[in-house]
C-alpha cells in the first residue's frame, strides 16, 4: 500500500556501494529539503541471493535493480537508488527515471598492488574481472595476460587480490571513490584505452511517475549534463541491443552545446573492436548515440554480436 504520508522510503540494495550511494543522494536531499522525513529500506535483489553466480551465465537483464523496481510498484518504497550501469534501458511502466546526479569518475581502475600500470604486469599475469567488455579491451592491449572470472562485491574482490588469487584485478574508479577505497587505484585506466559502460560512474533515482512530491525533488537531484551524456549512452546500448554481459562500450560527455560520443562493440577475445566517436548539438545527443550505433553496426559489429548472441557465445578465457 503505498505511503501518503510525508516519509520518502529510500529503497536500495545491501552491499556497502550502493549504501553509500543511497546515503549520497539522502545528503543531497535534505540539503534542499531539511524538512523532508526519509527512511531507508534495504531490498535483497537477485544478485544479492546468490552472489557466487557469475553475470556472465544467462540472462542478467535487472539483475540488480528487478526487486526494488517491484517494490516502487507495489508502494513499499518511494524512491530507488541505482548504480546507472546497472539499470536495464526499458523501464516498467508507471516508473521513472527522476534524477541523474553528477556523474563520479567514468573510468576503470587497474588495481594490482605495487604494479603501477597496465604495461608492468608480467606476461602470463592473472587479470579478474567480471566484464566481457573489460576482458575484451585488456586483452586488445594486452593479449598475453591470462583472465578469469571474478565475483562479488569490492571488498571481497580486494580481498582476494590480496590473497594472491589474482596478480591484478579492474575496478570501477567510481566505486573506489564513493568508498574511500582512492589508495587501492594502481593506475586509473584512460577512456582512450577503455571505454566505460553506458551509464558508468552516474547514480540513478527511479520513482513512481504519479508520484506528485518527487518533482521538485528530483530537480534539486538532476545534473543535466550527466543526464544527457547517460541519456544517449542508454540509447547507444538500446540501438545495439545489448546488455550488462557484452563487450559494448560507450562514453558520451556534454562539451558546452556539444555531445561527444565514443562508441566500441568488440569480440570477446579482444581480436576484433569497431569503434567509432561523433560529435553533435546537445539537443539531438539521443540521436546522436543511434546513428553512432548504426555506424558501428554496419562496420561489423552486427557479426560480432551475432556471434556473441549464439549458445555458448559469450565466453571468457577463465584459465
């Protein structure tokens, strides 16, 4: 049954990240509205459940976002705090991506101890990451090095780099950030040499659509040009009919009235990427990312994710 009274109930997974997050964006909240009630709900989604299941197998479409989604529908909470990446680009009817604040670092972290870069990592080093498209772009740079699989959340990754485990690991700069965890970065990796995920780094509030007290609300959260910039990379991954475990990468970002768009789609053994940049007037950034799309598309990238798309398709090189 839904609330009518003036508590907003946050709602928002358990793990340390996306309590941070959701405390963020409480802070920012009440710096506009100290009068406003808020509580806040945690929701067990379904990577919560089974956290040793890899994204890789299957179908991970909502993953991280299908329960609290249910729960804004039903009432139980009237907000939802999301890490953008994660948010599927069709979102239920009835809801609503209300706010888009400005966007953390977009880049990924190589995380390797006292290695400092990328280029100082022995041949043959163990490299996890649980991203296709991070696999595919390390081993575009680095064919030699060997990549497993790795699973869970930031610390119990961090943990295990520790353990000896793996000789490096790759991080969202954003996720480090948000946690303080600055001092484990080895090296933050340029967007030159890979592109981030559609929505990377940026935090989403979704909410009811009918709900008549978010409006203002979601005004003092939005930062238009993340919101534009994480528009059209949404609409980047739409045209190119991907989700969260296929190597496609994309980076939009507002330069004055200007959108520039960095597109990639690549094979997951690194061997084949079709990237592609364009730069239009903000106001057809949307646009802008489908056209983009279909360049990459009809260069090749429809084969590569053809492939990609048959049983057994997306493979890592776990060794």
């Amino acid at each position: 049954m839904r609330s009518r009274n003036r508590t907003i109930i946050i709602g928002t997974r358990g793990s340390a990240l996306a309590l941070a997050q959701t405390e963020q964006i409480r802070k920012q909240i009440l710096d506009g509205f100290p009068h406003v009630e808020i509580s806040v709900r945690i929701i067990k989604t379904s990577a919560d459940r089974n956290p040793a299941s890899s994204i890789r197998a299957g179908s991970s479409v909502g993953v991280f976002v299908k329960e609290l989604e249910q729960a804004l529908l039903s009432g139980e909470i009237d907000m939802a705090v999301h890490s953008m990446k994660d948010v599927p680009t069709k979102i239920p009817d009835g809801l609503q991506i209300a706010a888009i604040p400005e966007r953390e670092d977009v880049r990924d972290a190589l995380v390797a101890g006292s290695v400092s870069s990328l280029a100082q990592l022995p041949s043959g080093a163990l490299l996890g990451t649980g991203s296709v498209r991070r696999q595919a772009q390390i081993l575009a740079l680095r064919p030699d090095l060997r990549i497993s699989d790795i699973r869970g959340n930031i610390d119990s990754r961090l943990k295990k780099l520790q353990d000896g485990v793996y000789d490096a690991i790759i991080l969202a700069c954003a996720g480090l950030n948000r946690l303080g965890f600055q001092k484990h970065i080895s090296m933050p990796l340029a967007v030159g040499d890979m592109l981030p995920a559609p929505g990377q780094g940026a935090i989403g509030v979704e909410t009811r659509a009918d709900d008549a007290r978010i409006p203002p609300i979601a005004a003092a959260l939005n930062h238009t040009p993340t919101a534009i910039a994480v528009s059209a990379e949404r609409s980047f991954l739409q045209r190119m009919g991907g989700g969260c475990n296929i190597p496609v990468a994309v980076y939009a970002r507002l330069k004055e009235s200007i959108i520039e768009i960095d597109g990639l789609v690549a094979s997951p053994d690194g061997k084949k990427i079709i990237r592609e940049s364009i730069q239009q007037v903000a106001e057809s950034a949307d646009e802008a990312a489908v056209h983009l799309a279909d360049r990459i598309l009809l260069r090749g990238g429809r084969a590569i994710l053809s492939d990609i798309y048959q049983p057994g398709g997306i493979q890592s090189r776990d060794q």
